[in-house]
C-alpha cells in the first residue's frame, strides 16, 4: 500500500515537470506590434513570422473568404515580393487618430534575429493634432492574432540633478 501511495506521488512529479519543460520552451509565435502615438506621428512596429506572412498572401482559400484583396503569385524575386507585402499590409492596416482617417506614408521591412519573428515592419504616419483623444487600429487577418501595446512617451529635459514627476 504504501508502495503504491508513493509510486503515485511519483508519477504525478513526473507529469507535472514534463508539463512544465514543455512550456518553458514555448515560443510565443503570434504577431506583436507596437503603437507609439507622439507629436503629430504614429509610428506602428509589428513583429512576425515572414513564412507564414507569406504563406497568408498565398493562400487561396485566403482570397475566396475575403481575407485578402489579391493572390501574391509564387515566382516573385525578393524585391517584388516585399514590395507585394508592404502594398498588401498598407491597404489592409487601418489608423484613425480622433475619428480622422490617417493613411502611412511610409512602409519599411527589417530582418530580425528573432526566431518566432523573423520580420520587423515599420508603418509611419503623420497627424496635425495638438491632443488625441483616440485611437483605433485594425491589422490584415493575414497578420494573425496580433499582441499590440499601445505607447504615448513624455519628453522631459532634465538639468543635472533634477527630478521628473510624470503623471499617467
């Protein structure tokens, strides 16, 4: 019996750091982006997996249920196909700044080292308010889930020795 009782307790250590070691070794895989609203810009950083990006603007059954606006063929050249994505997220990605729409104006792609994102798009924007009171996003469902945080930075200069107080 006690035998029994202990090769239980056993068991149950067993399951649970199995458990565990499978999810420390997850890797977020989800697309993230970051919203960074400053004085008259908007500056939108998404991290993804370029593979399945791809794989998204390819998918056929993508473009029969509306998720994309066009096929991106498969014998595009490198060039040709960053530009097929930076024109298929810019139409897709939606920016209103106080219920005004604000269209990017400039659309740049990075390599990362990242293994789950391999891809860095930069969407930049301007806007001519002095206060923004709102701000709504929506990305391409080719994108996936997205993780987006949301980022108003306050300037503060400092002379030596002084202390910022910053209210949130």
């Amino acid at each position: 019996m006690y035998f029994l009782k202990k090769l239980k307790w056993l068991m149950l250590a067993c399951i649970l750091t199995s458990m565990c070691a499978q999810v420390s070794a997850h890797v977020l895989k989800n697309t993230t982006a970051q919203v960074i609203l400053r004085d008259g810009q908007v500056e939108v950083k998404v991290l993804t997996n370029a593979e399945h990006l791809i794989s998204a603007l390819q998918s056929e059954q993508a473009w029969l249920m509306g998720d994309i606006d066009k096929l991106m063929p498969t014998n595009l050249s490198a060039e040709q196909q960053e530009e097929f994505v930076k024109n298929a997220l810019k139409q897709k990605t939606s920016l209103r700044v106080n219920q005004q729409v604000i269209v990017f104006e400039r659309v740049a792609f990075t390599t990362s080292n990242n293994e789950a994102h391999d891809l860095e798009i930069v969407f930049q924007a301007k806007h001519t308010f002095t206060t923004v009171d709102e701000l709504v996003i929506s990305f391409p469902k080719s994108l996936g889930a997205v993780h987006a945080s949301f980022v108003k930075p306050q300037y503060k200069l400092l002379g030596a020795g002084d202390t910022a107080k910053i209210k949130f």
